[in-house]
C-alpha cells in the first residue's frame, strides 16, 4: 500500500474510533497499527533486551543501538502509559512500542523502551524516581552502548509523561542537583491530575487518585504545572484531536505555562487524525509524520 493510501486509511480509522478512550479503543488501535510496524524498516539495529536498572521486577529496560556502534550518541528513553496502574513498554514485542527506540537507534541515537513501578502498591512519586533512576543507570552505562551521558532526552506518553515531567519540573524529586537531562518529549500526558484549579472535572478518577493519593490538600504539590520555573530543560509536547478532554486539557495548560515561564512557545504539535497512543504507534511506520519532528527536536536541543 502506497503511503499516501496507509495514510488515509489509517486517518480515517481513528476518526471513526472515536474521542472515547476505553481498553476496546486500545486493542483497536493496536490492531490498526501492528501491521504498519510489521511492515516498518527494522534493519541496522541491534536490542540488548531486559536489562535490570534497579531492584524492583518492574525496574526493566530495553537499549537500542545502531549495528554500526556510534560514539557520544544522544539518548532518547521512552516511557509508556497505563493510567498509573498498568502498562507494558513492549506490549507487541519488536513492534509496539519497540518502535519508538527502533526509530531512533536507526537514525543513529540511542533508543531506549523503559518500564516503571505502578499505583497502588507505589503511589507518588514513584514513577518520577524510576525516571530519575533510569536516567541514573544511563549516566553509569551510557558509553558501553555508545551514547553520551551529558545528552539524555527523556520521552513519555499518558502516565508515562507525567512521570517524566514530574522528574523534569519537581525540585522535590530530581533533587537539588537537577534533573541531569538535555530535554522531555511529553505525549499527552495528565500534568494536573486532581487539583480542580488545573484539571477541570469534578473528581479525579480511582487510578489517579491510587497514584496521587486522597488527600487533596497534597495535589497541588504533586502537579508538575504548578513547578514550572526558569531553568527547566527544553520541552517538546504533544496533544491528539481525539484525546478525550479529561486526557486532552493538561497540554494546553503545562504549554500556558512554559510560555509564561520563557516568554516564547515550547516545541508543539497538535496530532490531527489521532487518538490517545496512536502518536507512538505511527513512529517508523509509513504513516509516520510525528518522528521527524522528533528528531529535528532532539538535534536542535543537543
């Protein structure tokens, strides 16, 4: 199928999927994308799977690299989403979301697929401290597979951006230190995701609050928007047409932010003809508009 024929297929399959986002929705999208990534260039890439950053089952990551080793690489380290409570960084293994680090690893960087503990056994802010110890591994690990410590660009979608802003924004829990990256690529994420002056609904959903906690008076603290200051490392987000609006708002308002911050936009783009999780899932494919904008982000900022 021609590209330009996958592309008003696939584009107009999402549409009809709808704004809703259900565990249907998911398997649907998956099923719309698997043969995409089936059919997606794989070569010249080599995986070092199952790799352990730290002590818990779910401190796993998967590294991937040019065949042609390179030397001082930027890193690009994908976080997937789950709504706190779930998920899986390799759920079709070699397809989704291998993809995303296939992609890279084949334009030359460093891919990596990593995986976090979950809400409610590790409530806040667990997610940001597995972001924070993978960038920790990287920094110790990062030459044996070519890539450069200094250049780590931090990637995550849904719960998975959450905890990658909350390590990028919290002093709290990057530590005064700061968060040792070169930049965060944040794919529809929930940035506020109980304090009702930011998430505009009238409860916050059971999985948040499992990861967030009950306690509202702790919210705001726990609401990366709310530490956006001067300083912070350059910022890439995303939003898709059919996010749905509890999943959709935190975009616009984390980029109101860093606009008032910097004094100038951030690196944005608005997915047209897409759901949720199928940014992620376009990435390497022949439908495939979102990646290059990812790397013209990644060299500009390292």
């Amino acid at each position: 199928m021609a590209p330009s024929d996958a592309k008003t297929r696939t584009a107009a399959a999402i549409r009809e999927l709808g704004r809703a986002f259900t565990p249907e929705i998911l398997q649907a999208t998956y099923a719309l994308y698997k043969p995409l990534q089936e059919r997606a260039p794989k070569d010249g890439v080599e995986a070092h799977k199952d790799i352990a950053y730290g002590d818990d089952e779910r401190h796993r990551l998967d590294v991937f690299v040019p065949a042609r080793r390179p030397r001082n690489a930027p890193i690009v380290v994908y976080f997937h989403g789950g709504g706190y409570i779930g998920g899986e960084r390799s759920p079709l293994p070699g397809l989704i979301y291998d993809n995303v680090s296939i992609f890279f690893a084949r334009h030359g960087l460093v891919g990596v697929n990593a995986t976090y503990r979950l809400a409610p056994k590790h409530p806040w802010p667990s997610g940001g401290d597995d972001v924070g110890r993978t960038v920790a591994w990287l920094k110790a690990n990062a030459a044996r597979f070519g890539g450069d410590p200094e250049r780590i660009v931090l990637m995550g979608q849904s719960a998975g951006a959450t905890h990658v802003a909350t390590w990028t924004f919290v002093r709290k829990v990057h530590g005064p230190a700061g968060p040792g990256i070169a930049g965060a690529i944040l794919l529809s994420g929930i940035y506020a995701p109980c304090d009702p002056e930011y998430y505009q609904v009238q409860e916050a959903a059971p999985h948040r609050i499992a990861y967030f906690g009950a306690d509202a008076a702790k919210w705001r603290e726990r609401n990366p928007i709310t530490h956006v200051r001067p300083g912070h490392p350059p910022v890439f987000l995303t939003v898709a047409e059919f996010d749905p609006y509890p999943l959709q708002w935190g975009t616009p308002a984390l980029l109101a932010a860093l606009v008032k911050c910097d004094q100038k936009m951030p690196w944005f783009v608005y997915g047209r003809n897409h759901n949720h999780v199928s940014p992620a899932m376009e990435i390497n494919s022949q439908v495939d508009e979102l990646g290059p904008e990812l790397l013209a982000f990644i060299r500009d900022i390292t």
